[in-house]
C-alpha cells in the first residue's frame, strides 16, 4: 500500500509541474501553445481559469497523499527498528571513545586537613 501511495505521490508531483510550467504569466500559455486564434476552445481567460483550478486540486491531492504517505511508513512508531539504527546501535556501543582509553587508578596523597 506504501508503495502504491508513493507512485502515486511521484505521478502527481509530475503532472502538476507539467500544469505550473503550461500557465504563462500574461496569458500566453495554453492558448498560445495550441494555436492561439480566437476560434479556439479555450479562450486564453478560461485555459487560465483551468489549468489554476487544477493546480489547486492537484496541490491539494499531493499533500493528501504526502501525509498518508507518512502515516503509511510507521516511522512514528516505537515497536518499529531498523535494521540500520540498530547496527549503529552496537556499532558505537563497541566503538565508543570511552573504552578505547586506557585507565589507571591514580593514588592520590591526602593533604594535611581533609577528612577523606
């Protein structure tokens, strides 16, 4: 299902930066990539008027299948491990720095006036 999700988070992630690219700052987008004459099927202000609308539902429907996405991987959970976080678990458990050094116990003269 994971899966499923993320393919389609990519299709869509695609396809609405195939929409934002087709729009045009001053009208000459989609109209003009089709021919741009007045007897078209869609005036310059109603290809504008589409390709906005889609862009919104598009947007819309990649943050909905972003956070399913999210809710789908269970990394949020505790009963989840890794096999990779648990290897760098044990890894720097018998790498840590403190067991590489070598310690003496240190004697110490007491001083005149303290009690230990």
């Amino acid at each position: 299902m994971y899966y499923a999700v993320l393919v389609l988070t990519v299709l869509v992630a695609m396809l609405l930066m195939v929409v934002i690219l087709m729009q045009a700052s001053k009208g000459g987008g989609l109209s003009a990539t089709f021919g741009g004459s007045g007897e078209t099927m869609l005036s310059t202000r109603q290809a504008a008027t589409v390709l906005h609308k889609l862009t919104i539902y598009l947007v819309g429907t990649f943050m909905f299948l972003c956070l399913l996405a999210t809710l789908l991987s269970g990394r949020g959970t505790t009963d989840a491990v890794s096999p990779t976080s648990d290897l760098l678990r044990q890894q720097s458990a018998a790498n840590s720095f403190s067991s590489k050094i070598p310690t003496q116990p240190l004697d110490v003269p007491k001083q005149e006036g303290q009690d230990k």
